[in-house]
C-alpha cells in the first residue's frame, strides 16, 4: 500500500513544521508596503527574463495623457507556482527559472550557487536580523506540473492515480523545491528566507498573505488547515484582511471542469476568515483576469472579495474568452472586471492554428505524414482513376472522384489489416484527446468528426496524387516502359553531343567490370523517382500485386510514400489546427493545447501591490504586450560603478541586459488593471 505523501509538510509528523519557520511578521510595523506577484515563469528566456527585468527596477514610471506614474520597487515578491518547465528539475531550476532573475538582479558577490542554507534567514553582513534587512525578498509555493499529468489522466479515465502510483515522481519534484527555494537564501538579489512550502506573511496595517500549498490533493491537507486556523483565531484581527495564494485558481478549473476541489480551502476561508479575504490569487492559467463578488448591501460576505488570476510570468500564453462565462464559485457570484488579452484579442489569437501550426509545430509533420499514409497506403494504386479524367463535366468529374474515394474507402477497410487497425486506433486516441468534460456521447460524436476529417483530407490526396502520376502518364512525361528510361535518354545524349571515337568508355566498361554503366544506370534509376512510380504502378495494373517482388513492392511504396508524406504534411497541421480553433472559439474546448501549440511568449504581466498609509490595499496589473526576441549587454549597467560589498538592489541600473531590438519591457510596459480594495474599518 502507497502513501500518499503531502509535500507542504515534507512529513507526516506535524510537530516538524513548527510556527517559527511558517509564521514571519517582520513587515508589520513599516508604515506602507510594495509588494509584487508573478506565477509560472521559468518557461520561455525572453519572457521569463523581461519580467524579472520589470520586477528588478528601481521604479516603473508609467506615462497617462497629462501625468506621470512612478512604481517603486517590491519589498516583496510573491512567487505563485510553477517555476520551471516543464518539470521540476536541477537542470530547468537553474537554467530556466534562476538564471533570468539572476541576469535581471545579482545575487551579493559574496553568494556561491552551491550553498547550502540551513540556519535561514541567512541576512547580509551587518545586518542581525530580517527585520532590519531593507532589500527585496522574495517567498514562493510550488506548482502542479506532476500534478497537471495525474490529473489529466484521472479526468480521462476517472481513476484517482493519486491512490495507485507512489509519490516518486512528485516527491521528488518537492525535493528539488526544498533544495532550490527551502534551502538556498537567494533566488538572484531577492532574498529567500521562507523555509517550507506553506507560509503566513504579516504585512503592515493589518493586512496578510497566506501562502497555500495545495499538494497532489488540489487542497490543503490537515496540518496546513490546523496551522492556519489557529492563525485565525489567535492572530488575524477581526478587522485584518487577508490574501490567499494558491497556484490553482480552482474557482475557474472547477467552473470548466465541472468539479469541485480545494474543500478545506473553500472552508477555510468561510468558516474561519469569515469574510477577512479580501483577494484570492493565483497562477496556472497563463493569463490575467479578475473577478468581484456581487453583493446585496444589506448582506456581508463570507467568501473571497477578489479573485484574481495572473499566470503571465514567462509561460506560453492561455486564452482568456474560453472563461468568459464563469459567474458563480462556491455559492457566490462574481462578475468580471478586467481581462488581458481582452476576449476579442485572445479570439483572433486562436486564428493563428490555423494559419501559423505548421509553422509552430514542424515536428507534426513527422508522426502527420506517417498518419496519413498508414490510413491510404493499401489503395495504392487507383488503376482506373483515368475514368475520372473521362467525365464530360465537371459535375459528373466529381462525382466519379467522390465514388472512388468511397470505394476506396471500402477497399481499405475489406482487405488492409494494418489501415483498418491505423483507423480504429485514430479513433480511439480523437475520442480520448476530447476533454472529458463533455458526454460520451458527445466526446464520441466530436473525435469521430474530428477522425472523419482526417479521413476524407487523406483520401483525397491519395486520389490526387494518382491523378497526378495518371496525367504524366498520358501527357507523356513520364514512361512506362521500363526503368530506365532517364539513362537510355542520357546514353542518347550522350552520344550525340560527346562521341568516343577512341573507345575510352567501352575500356573503362571493361576495367571496371561493368560498375562503371551500372552506377550511373542505377543512381538515375534512384533518382528518377516519378518514373519509378509511373512504371511499378503499370505494373501493378497489368498483373497485379502479386506480380512485383517483396523487394520491388518495398520500393514502390517507398517511393509512393516519399511524395504522399510531401503532399500530406501541410494537409494534417491545417486540419489538426482547425479543429483546435473550432473547438476553442466555438466549443470553449482544448484551451491548453490549443494556446500551447501556438507557443506565444507576448502578453506578459505582473501585479504590484502598494499597502498605503491609511491601510487600502493599491493593485495594479503591469503588461508587455510584445516581449523582446533579442538582447544586448546594457551600457549603463557596465559603465556603473560597483562597490565590494554593494547589493545590486542599491545600483540604479541592475539589470545586466537590455532589448537589442525594438522597445525594451522598460518602456513598453503599462497598466492593464488598477482598482483599491478599502481597508476594514472597526466598528464602533
């Protein structure tokens, strides 16, 4: 028997995880507070790099018609999840989420990557305590990427994998959490002082952050779920407010999927914050979107009065129109108020399957073309395809096309084994490819749809390229006869414009024993691949199948395959590609694979969060829309100079690359969302 281990408390002993490494109040008593969040970064470089470059700056002055805004740096940087890609390992820890924010804040010189960290806080010299640290610090949760697979599966198959598989995978996906966050003290210039995966963060003038891990359970378990109820009773003010991070925003999963999860979150936050949550945020969908819960004046609510969504940290893009629905989560009702890209946007983007697939996804044409020849090889050749060419009109040319594909069609499935088995297995995987969330019914009825296409695109260009071959033949430019054809024509040549009055060719036919004519008659015959076909495919016509050798069969559809597989590729991507924007524009389907296969690396964003003097919690969402491809050493961070012992939050250029090209994330970027959340004032 398994056990299912939970990697917030990397134990299940509770007394490990004692208050004084989940509890830091060390921000409380400064007078106002900035404070940033990101979520799934470590994907792309480009993108990952322009939003540490962002979050990395002294201050973002944002320019409006007649004023200037100016952004100071975060004190704090909330990490929300899903750090590297596409799995948790040293390799994309260090080169995909380490790397960029190092580039775009320097780790103290004195810092050696190989440290371990074991008395944390690890503060810089001079200083005692975290308290009096000043600098940019930085406290993350870790993501689901394993748990992103297990669910899938599980949605598919309706098994709970959490029971049958042992942690392995996701344990050790956690180990390389604790080895790269828990136990190393900086991620760049940030400090890192959070010492386990879950964390409560006392902010100034009563606000707080809870930082959930919701482990393979899509919750938190009850060790969490003690640790921050007690917080509730014993320390959240009845006049705080709370933010709560997760890295799954389930209130929009669970509106998709048609499920619900994160039980003891959701009571969590009724039963104990009693309306104290002010904002929910996350990660894992690659966009930004915020909702607010509608409420009758005369009704205070117990649910969470902000749900915010921002995964645009350096992922590929997610759409945003597929949730445009969403209304209600947990019992209360939300309504939108900002979104980016906008749904029109996020639409138009979905065009790009279409048109830019291919393009995106080179690597389909491999298994696509192979797909396609599987279904069609066997109808190879169509001997009386020239009765196509026959028909008077061309209504009566379309029709007799449409009958031989049919016939075809039938042909394959009476007597090939291995197409009928290639079908039957297309199938299978369209019916399996359909999210779950629909019916059988309807997930059998859209991948039979989706293999019908497939289908027909395959037929047709099997029929078209035999009327191809069937038109050389009959407009004589291909032969039949033999093949050979293209060396009788060279030999004729050859002849005529290079005579050998001395003989030398016969002697060199005679010293090399016959090689030397052979060669170059084999290597034409090689070569002249169209008349290979044209001449087998005679052949196959006159006498049959079974008149060819095993050796001349092989060739023949090797041949047949090398130009189907050309004329196929394109086909399958534009296919595939429509119905991923069918589905995500018209059925709401395929969000993941639809975006992913588009690999966008725009539309990035981070939210800066400003706690004022008088307690209101400031939020603004800042965006690039076009991240740079290409960068450059910055002049002004090598020309700046630099003390011994200076941390690179204190330089006014820290960031040691800007754009080569085009607009630097520095000054492109702008606000997306602004809104104030009041603080809680007491009764009187």
């Amino acid at each position: 028997m398994c056990i299912l281990w939970n990697q917030a408390a990397m134990s299940n002993k509770p007394e490990e995880a004692k208050d004084g490494d989940l509890f830091y109040d060390h921000l409380n008593d400064r007078d106002e507070l900035w404070f940033d969040f990101i979520a799934d970064t470590g994907d792309g470089g480009n993108s990952s790099y322009a939003v540490a470059r962002l979050l990395a700056q002294p201050s973002i002055q944002i320019k409006s018609s007649n004023s200037i805004c100016v952004l100071p740096r975060g004190d704090l940087l909330l990490i929300g999840g899903d750090l590297a890609y596409p799995n948790p390992s040293a390799f994309t820890y260090e080169r995909r989420f380490f790397s960029p924010f190092e580039c775009a804040l320097q780790p103290p010189p004195w810092y050696k990557s190989e440290h371990i960290a074991f008395n944390k806080p690890e503060v810089p010299y001079g200083i005692s305590e975290l308290r009096q640290y000043d600098g940019p610090q930085c406290f993350l949760i870790p993501g689901n990427h394993v748990l992103s697979i297990l669910s899938f599966l599980a949605r598919e198959t309706k098994i709970d994998f959490r029971t049958i598989f042992t942690s392995t995978d996701w344990f050790d996906g956690l180990h390389t959490f604790m080895r790269y966050i828990c136990h190393k003290s900086w991620l760049g210039g940030w400090l890192l002082p959070q010492k386990k995966s879950y964390f409560a963060l006392q902010l100034p003038k009563g606000w707080w952050v809870f930082g959930l891990d919701l482990a393979l359970h899509c919750d938190i378990d009850v060790y969490q779920f003690k640790f921050f109820a007690e917080l509730c009773k014993n320390k959240v003010g009845e006049n705080d407010s709370v933010i709560v991070m997760t890295h799954e925003p389930n209130w929009l999963l669970d509106w998709y999927w048609n499920e619900t999860t994160g039980k003891n979150t959701s009571h969590l936050i009724r039963e104990y914050l009693k309306g104290r949550c002010k904002l929910r945020m996350a990660g894992d969908l690659h966009h930004y979107m915020r909702h607010t819960v509608i409420l009758p004046s005369s009704k205070k609510s117990v649910h969470a009065q902000h749900l915010l969504v921002n995964g645009c940290g350096g992922a590929f893009l997610h759409p945003t129109h597929v949730f445009q629905d969403f209304k209600e989560y947990d019992g209360a009702f939300y309504e939108r108020r900002a979104t980016y890209p906008s749904f029109d946007d996020s639409s138009k983007i979905a065009l790009g399957n279409i048109l830019k697939f291919r393009k995106k996804n080179w690597q389909f044409d491999i298994i696509g073309g192979i797909i396609y020849f599987i279904l069609v090889f066997s109808t190879f050749p169509q001997c009386n395809v020239v009765q196509i060419l026959q028909e008077d009109s061309w209504a009566g040319r379309i029709k007799s096309f449409l009958f031989r594909m049919f016939n075809a069609f039938v042909y394959m499935l009476q007597h090939s084994y291995v197409s009928s088995a290639g079908t039957l297995i297309l199938i299978l995987s369209s019916y399996s490819f359909v999210p779950a969330k629909l019916s059988r019914r309807r997930r059998a009825l859209l991948g039979f749809v989706h293999v019908f296409a497939h289908m027909v695109a395959s037929f047709i260009l099997m029929l078209l390229l035999e009327l191809g071959i069937e038109m050389c033949i009959r407009n004589h430019l291909l032969a039949t006869s033999g093949y050979h054809t293209l060396y009788e024509w060279y030999q004729a040549m050859e002849s005529e414009h290079f005579p050998d009055p001395t003989g030398l060719r016969a002697r060199m036919e005679k010293w090399t024993f016959g090689l030397y004519p052979a060669c170059i008659k084999y290597l034409m015959s090689a070569f002249d691949v169209p008349e290979l076909m044209a001449v087998t495919r005679s052949n196959i016509c006159k006498g049959g199948m079974e008149s060819l050798s095993r050796g001349s069969a092989i060739i023949y559809y090797a041949s047949v395959f090398l130009y189907f597989w050309v004329l196929s590729t394109p086909v399958v991507s534009l296919v595939f590609g429509s119905y991923l924007y069918i589905c995500v524009n018209w059925l709401r389907l395929h969000f993941d694979e639809a975006f992913s296969s588009l690999r966008i690396a725009n539309y990035k964003a981070f939210t800066r969060f400003h706690i004022t003097t008088s307690g209101d919690l400031e939020v603004f969402t800042l965006a690039v829309d076009k991240v740079p491809k290409s960068w450059k050493l910055d002049p002004d961070w090598d020309a700046e100079i630099r003390q011994p012992r200076q941390l690179s939050h204190q330089r006014r250029f820290p960031s040691k690359w800007k754009a080569a090209s085009g607009t630097d994330p520095v000054n492109s970027v702008r606000v997306v969302d602004h809104f104030v959340i009041k603080r809680t004032k007491a009764v009187q």
